[in-house]
C-alpha cells in the first residue's frame, strides 16, 4: 500500500476522477460533504485540509480527507460543518491504521462514520453510536407522508393555514443563490444557539458555507431554500446536493413566526417538490431532536472513535475509556491524561 498526503487544490483532474467513481461505487461515500469539490472548498480556508491518497498495485482505492491538528492528531474535513465523515473507496481493503501511520499522523478522531465503514468500525468508542434521520422519497410524497405521524400533519396543516391568514400566502423557493439570504440563516443560527455563534464568528468557517453556496458541481453544488409568506422569509435552509440527493447543513427560522413552525413547514414543503425534481433522498444529519425525528421516515447508524497509529497509544487510551470515562462518547480529548501518563502524549 502506497500513501501520498497532498492538499485538496494539489488533486489532479485523474484523482477528481477516481474520487467520483468511488463515491459512486460506495453508497457510505456518497456525501457531498465527502466530495472532491468539498474537500477543494474546505482547503481554501483552512490552511490544514489533506487528502491521504491510498494506492495499491498502481490503483486509487480509497482517499481519506482530513484537518491536521495539534500534536499530529487530525479530524475529519470540515470539522463543525460538515455532515458526513470517513473513507471514500473501498472501505474492505483497507488498513486504517497504517494509513494514519503512512500519512504522518499520530492520530485521526471521528464522530460521525457511517457503520457501513468496516475498516473504521474497528476502531470506534463502545456505545458511541447515533442515529441519522434521513427522508427517503423513493415512492414518491404522499408514501412519506402516510409513513409520518397523522396527528403531526393535521397540527402542521394548522399551522399553515394560521400562517396564510394571519401573514400571506406560502410558498416554497426551491433554490436562492442570494448570499444575503445565507447571511440572514447565519445570523438567525447564531442568535439560537452558542455553539452556532461561536462556529460562525470563525471567517473560515463562514467564508466556505459562503463559497458553497456559490457552488455548482455535480458532486457538490451549494442549495438554500426558503420558505417564504407573503413578503417575508419565514424560514432558510442551507443544504449540499450531490448525486444521491441533498444533505442539509443548517435550517433556521424568523422567531417572530415561531408559532407557526416555519422549519417544520419548510422540510415538508421541500420533501413534497423534491421528487418533481428528481431528488429522493435526503440526509437531515446527526442529532437527536424531536424535530429531526417528526420528519424522517428513515435512517442510518453512525459510530465515533479514533484510529491511533501506536497500537500502544491505542491500547492506553483504550482502556482509560473503559476504566474512567466508561465509553463516554463527549470525553475523547481527556484519553489524552492517560497517554501522558505513559509517555507518549
């Protein structure tokens, strides 16, 4: 096995290709997020964006896209923004380990690998499992719709009509490519959440949802969507579109109109044009909430872990997991007491 570590703008037009046909051959790597085109944006503003090549017999297998860190220990691209995290190729054939070894590193942490990746199921944390809510729109929307919960439409349906009557009538826009737009998303997301304002006050961060809105690939092209009643913007919807279908990043809503479920409204309005566009497969991302779950008829397993390139550093942190933290899966960054202790943190 052979492993050459370039950044993502070094990736010639023969690996973009080898790229798009392993992520059409894998379903796991099917992402936008896990993208050639992504990983290009990310590398823009983010001066440690990689790309572990993996080579056998002259032949792409597999590429691992990653953020080197402190101490050589890398994350996966686009920390904090992106949906979908791991391997691109055929995960079977190999070795995680040696490629973290071969590529330099002394480690690469991960949240949010799907379990279809067996080379990375190895190394995850004992119950550090999550659901992902998905939409699956392969029967077209009435089926996704009878597969929901009746008394959740009826009350949305509700909304709607107090929406209409007391603001102006609804109406989806399928796709906005207005920046101002994205701007009024971000503000509303910091507004709501600390962890959202302090991820945004990063210009890096900002700088590459900017860039992917202005994005057009066919493996990775930039979607905000809006629900709009009468003349205002009731909610946004930031997503990344690739061939599988859409992958939402952020939804954010006008809280003067939180009453009437804007966000809520918007995924169902979306859900219901998706298949006219020929889009049946939508990825909602981790994280439990009632939200998510109202919505999804669907799902996959994801793991977190890490791959150690020490099989010493491994075993140590390893069995600090088991005997202190107990497979906590928020608690990673404190295996690294346990690696001092033992002389090679």
């Amino acid at each position: 096995m052979r492993v050459t570590v370039v950044s993502p703008d070094e990736l010639g037009d023969a690996e973009r290709a080898a790229w798009a046909l392993l992520q059409d051959q894998v379903p796991s790597s099917a992402n936008p997020c896990l993208s050639s085109t992504f990983a290009g944006i990310v590398g823009r503003h983010r001066p440690g964006a990689r790309v572990a090549i993996v080579e056998e017999a002259g032949r792409t297998v597999a590429f691992l896209p990653f953020e080197a860190g402190a101490r050589g220990i890398a994350t996966p691209i686009g920390i904090g923004l992106s949906g979908a995290e791991g391997f691109v190729g055929a995960h079977a054939a190999i070795d995680a380990r040696e490629v973290v070894r071969a590529a330099g590193l002394r480690g690469w942490r991960f949240r949010h690998v799907s379990v279809e990746q067996s080379v990375l199921t190895l190394h995850a944390y004992a119950g550090a499992l999550e659901q992902v809510n998905t939409i699956d729109l392969t029967n077209g929307y009435d089926a996704y719709v009878a597969a929901l919960s009746k008394s959740e439409t009826r009350a949305l349906a509700r909304r709607r009509r107090g929406l209409e009557r007391d603001v102006g009538p609804v109406r989806l826009v399928w796709r906005s490519t207005d920046t101002r737009h994205l701007e009024t998303l971000l503000d509303w997301k910091s507004e709501q959440f600390d962890s959202a304002r302090r991820l945004f006050s990063d210009g890096g961060s900002r700088r590459i949802l900017y860039d992917l809105l202005e994005t057009d690939e066919a493996d990775c092209a930039g979607w905000l969507s809006l629900l709009v009643a009468g003349d205002r913007i009731a909610a946004i919807q930031l997503a990344a579109a690739g061939p599988r279908g859409l992958s939402w990043f952020a939804t954010g809503y006008n809280h003067e109109l939180a009453r009437y479920s804007p966000g809520t409204l918007m995924a169902r309005c979306i859900a219901e044009e998706a298949p006219r566009r020929g889009v049946t497969f939508i990825d909602i991302g981790w994280g439990d909430s009632a939200y998510k779950r109202s919505l999804s008829n669907s799902s996959y397993l994801t793991c977190g872990g890490a791959v150690w390139a020490n099989p010493l550093e491994s075993a140590a942190r390893s069995l600090y997991r088991r005997t202190v933290l107990r497979g906590r899966p928020d608690a990673s960054g404190d295996e690294q007491i346990v690696a001092a202790s033992v002389g090679i943190a």
